[in-house]
C-alpha cells in the first residue's frame, strides 16, 4: 500500500471517528432535549387538566370535550377523554406539525423516553386518559441530526480533497526520486534530479545527486582502471614478447659464434700453427705466423666471452641453478677485491624457458651493478623456492643506494623491474647508506606464468 493510500486511510478514519463522536454527542443532546420538553409538556398538560378537573365538577362530560376541542393539540401529549361506557367522547387531533412524517424508528428508539400514560377520574363517571408524544420532538432531533451529517459529510469530502491535494503535492518529490532510483537501477548513472520542494525533498534530492555522482564517478574510474589494466597487459604481452623474440636472437647468435665462428677460428689456429712449422727458417713469415697465432687466440677468448652474455649455452643443457653457478664463477675469476658467495637451493622442477632466462638476466644485472657500483668487499646471491615463487636475492655490503635508485640514471634496476613485472612478478629494493644493499625479487612459478 502507497504512503498517499495511507494516509488517506488515516485522515478517513480520523474523520470517520470524528463524526461518530458528533452523532454519539448529537444523540445525547437530542435525548436530553426530548426529555425536557415531554416534562415540560407535562406540567402543561398537569395545568390543564387541574382546571379540567374543576370544570367536570361542575359541568357534564360533554362540557369538557368541547372544551378540549377548542383547546386543541397538546404539544407532545395525547389525551382522550371517556364515558361511563368505555366510550371515547374525545380524541386529541393528528399533530399538524410536520405533518406526515416521522423519524425512522431506529432513532426514535435511541432518543425517546418512555411513553408516560396516566388515567384522572373527572367525576360523573368520566375519565381523562393523557399519553406523552415525543414523536414530534423526535423528529425535531432528527432533522438536526440530518443537517449535522450533511454538514459533517461536506466537511469529510472537503478534507479529503484538500488532504489529497496537499498530500500529492508534498509526495511529488518523492516519487521524482523513485523514478530516479529506477533510472539508475536500468544503469542511467547520469541521471540527476532537479531542485525539490520541501526541507526534507531538497535534502534527499541533494543526496540522490551527490550518490549518483559518486556512483557515476566510480564507474569511470572502475573503467579507466580496466582500460589501464588491459593496456598494462597488452605491454606486458609485448614486453614478454620481445624480449623471447630478443633471446632467441641472442641463443641463434650465440650458437652461431660457438659453431661456426669457433670452428673457423680453430682451423686459423690450425693453419697458422701448420705454416710456422714449415717457415721455421723464415724469421719475418714466422713473426708474422706468430701475429696471426694471436690474433686468433685473442679472438677466440673474445668470442668465448661474448657467448655467456648472449645466451649461458649451460642455461639450455644444466639448467638454472647450475648456469647461475657458472655465472658467480665467472664474475669470481674476473674479479679481485670481492668476495662472491652463493647459497643455490636445488629446485623442485625446471621453471619455463621465459622465468629461466629472465632470473638469469635479473642475476646478470644485480651482479653487474654490485660490482660496478656497490664498492662492495662481499656479494652474496640466494636462489631458491617459497611459497609457489622463485626467490631471487642479491646482497651487497657495498655503499649503498640513493633513496630512489630508479630515478638516478640507473637504467639496469629499471631494467630488471620491467622484467620482473613481465613475468608477474615484484621486486624490492632494501638499502641504507654505507650499509649495503638487497634486490629481492619474487617470481611466481604458478601456470599462468609465461614459460616461452
């Protein structure tokens, strides 16, 4: 049931009961008016009979009755007069007030008293009958009381009107509103309500406005966060990418340095060897043997050193932990002053060939970094698995950071935080200065993690 149906429901039974209570009243003064004027009427009728009594004492019955006929009606009093025999000389007139009509017997019988007869001998052997009508007062009251509902009814029907009008206008607001809350069910968050009538209105209209602006606000943000998100992904997907696009140059290249370049090198080698055994007389073709033996070798030892940085060829046959291993031993042979240490925990299974070149890369880089720029007298590298991840860290006792070591020029910890993210992962940076410093990167090794 609507708000307007009830308190229309209200106002009726307010009003409802408040007519009632005016009948119930209405009845009560009718009653006590009928009351006072059978009394009355009474006395009147006492009066008369008083000197009616004298006059049948000196008089005949006839006397009496045509005394009682020029006298007339008695108001609210029927009177008879009989003979010796029972016989009826006298009879008061129909009532000429209100002629014809009566109150309906329902109400005649909530406001009239008890008929009152009494009998008075009036000598000669006659007696007087008189009976009390209320009938006339009766219907008195019940014109009034037809004047009061008439009244009462005008009034019910006119405040129900105005109780509809009023009520309407002070609920349009609110039903604004219900169509507004519908508008943004059906999903027109845009939708805003105009300035409403009333205190209370206003304010919920002000805050129906400010929900749906918030709402609305959110909305955009919800999208432009997808929108991030998704073209978040799509450079991932294209960082990932290029960088499995870049390794498999780099594996190509380094299989080609290996097997071709390494083989050709070897049979210069071979052939410089084989000429300074046949111009060993010759001193200017065997310095010149002896130029071209160490070219060779010097290029072949550059050629060595360049493939670990294309591609670990240990990477592809040992496997991670192993080429790891072999890259510490590198940097432990090429480098004095620093004391290399690694705590390299067997892993329940090989990661994809994506996570294994890209924690081998992120190894790659805190090393180079540590060395070049830590100062550092003890580097240490951990690898292991926890919690679904692989846990990479590399710790220094170097001179540490600056506070925001990704914004000093340092493109190598950029570099690795890029990897990092590509394969879902997180890095962080614990440094304070003249402390040393700790890259630790978590990798996760669920499925959804890229492995080409």
């Amino acid at each position: 049931m609507s708000l307007r149906a009830k308190l229309h429901l209200l106002v009726a039974a307010l009003s409802l009961g408040l007519v009632g209570t005016m009948v119930y009243l209405s009845v009560g003064d009718t009653r006590r008016s009928v009351g006072e004027e059978i009394t009355a009427s009474s006395r009147i009728a006492q009066q008369l009979l008083s000197r009616l009594i004298l006059v049948g004492s000196q008089d005949g019955l006839d006397d009496i009755a045509e005394y009682l006929r020029g006298l007339g009606r008695v108001r609210s009093n029927d009177i008879a007069l009989y003979d010796t025999g029972g016989q009826a000389i006298y009879r008061s007139p129909e009532p000429t007030y209100k002629a014809g009509r009566s109150a309906p017997g329902w109400f005649a019988h909530l406001v009239q008293p008890t008929p009152q007869t009494r009998s008075i001998d009036v000598g000669r052997g006659g007696r007087l009958v008189v009976r009390s009508d209320a009938s006339r007062a009766v219907l008195d009251g019940w014109d009034d009381m037809k004047r009061l509902l008439g009244v009462a009814l005008m009034l019910f029907a006119l405040a129900n009107l105005v109780v509809y009008a009023v009520v309407g206008r002070a609920l349009a607001p609110f039903e604004r509103i219900l169509r507004g809350l519908r508008e943004m069910e059906q999903g027109a968050f845009h939708t805003r309500l105009p300035p409403l009538r009333g205190r209370e209105a206003g304010a919920m209209g002000a805050a129906f406005n400010h929900m749906a602006e918030a709402i609305e606000n959110s909305l955009a943000a919800r999208r432009e966060a997808a929108e991030a998100a998704a073209r978040l992904d799509m450079q991932q997907e294209l960082t990932r990418a290029l960088h499995a696009r870049i390794e498999e140059e780099r594996r190509a290249l380094a299989r080609e340095l290996h097997d071709e370049l390494g083989q050709q090198v070897t049979a210069i080698r071979s052939l410089a060897l084989a000429i300074a055994q046949r111009a060993a007389g010759d001193g200017a073709m065997r310095n010149a043997v002896q130029a071209l033996t160490a070219t060779s070798n010097q290029l072949y030892d550059s050629m060595h050193a360049m493939i670990p940085r294309l591609r670990p060829l240990a990477l592809d046959s040992l496997g991670l932990v192993e080429a790891v291993a072999d890259l510490v031993d590198d940097w432990r042979l090429r480098t004095t002053g620093i004391r290399f240490e690694a705590a390299l925990a067997p892993l329940p299974g090989e990661p994809g060939d994506a996570v294994r070149i890209g924690a081998y890369r992120i190894v790659q880089e805190a090393l180079s970094n540590a060395v070049r720029h830590a100062r550092a007298t003890r580097i240490r590298v951990n690898l292991a698995v926890t919690a679904g991840s692989l846990a990479i860290d590399v710790a220094d006792d170097g001179i540490g950071m600056p506070e925001a070591p990704e914004q000093s020029g340092r493109f190598g910890l950029r570099g690795m935080r890029e990897r990092v993210e590509t394969l879902g992962g997180q890095l962080q940076i614990a440094s304070r200065p003249g402390a040393g410093s700790t890259i630790e990167v978590r990798i996760p090794l669920h499925e959804g993690n890229p492995s080409r």
